[in-house]
C-alpha cells in the first residue's frame, strides 16, 4: 500500500538536501529514506534501552559497576 505523506522542510533543509544531492549524486528522496532508516534505527535502540530499564534496573550494569569490589 502506498500512502502519500506531506511535510514542509525549512530554506535552509531545502538547500542542504539539495547540495548533498549533488555532491552524492544521490536522488533527494534516497538521502531522505537513508536519513529516515537510521533515525528509525536509532529510535528503537532507545526504546529497546528505555524498556529494559524499566523492566529490571538491577540487571542493566555496566562493566565496572559489575566487577566494583571484586578482589580477583
């Protein structure tokens, strides 16, 4: 299913994604999806984070805070 979005970018947007298209040879709407799939990308890392925790803050150490006062 194909469904059509609108939205406004600002000049200054405009201007860049048309600069980067040209430097890229990149199609604007390639650069646009590109940019899209790692800010989705970046969302669900996020979330996935933030739902962990919530679930169990007790299990989400890092590192030094696991080995803090282990004598080896």
């Amino acid at each position: 299913m194909h469904e059509e979005i609108k939205f406004v970018l600002d000049h200054e947007t405009v201007e860049a994604l048309q600069t980067y298209s040209a430097l890229l040879k990149k199609e604007p709407a390639v650069i646009i999806k590109e940019a899209l799939q790692g800010y989705f990308e970046a969302a669900e890392q996020q979330l996935l984070h933030k739902a962990a925790q919530e679930t169990d803050p007790m299990t989400d150490l890092d590192y030094d805070e696991f080995w803090d006062g282990v004598d080896l």
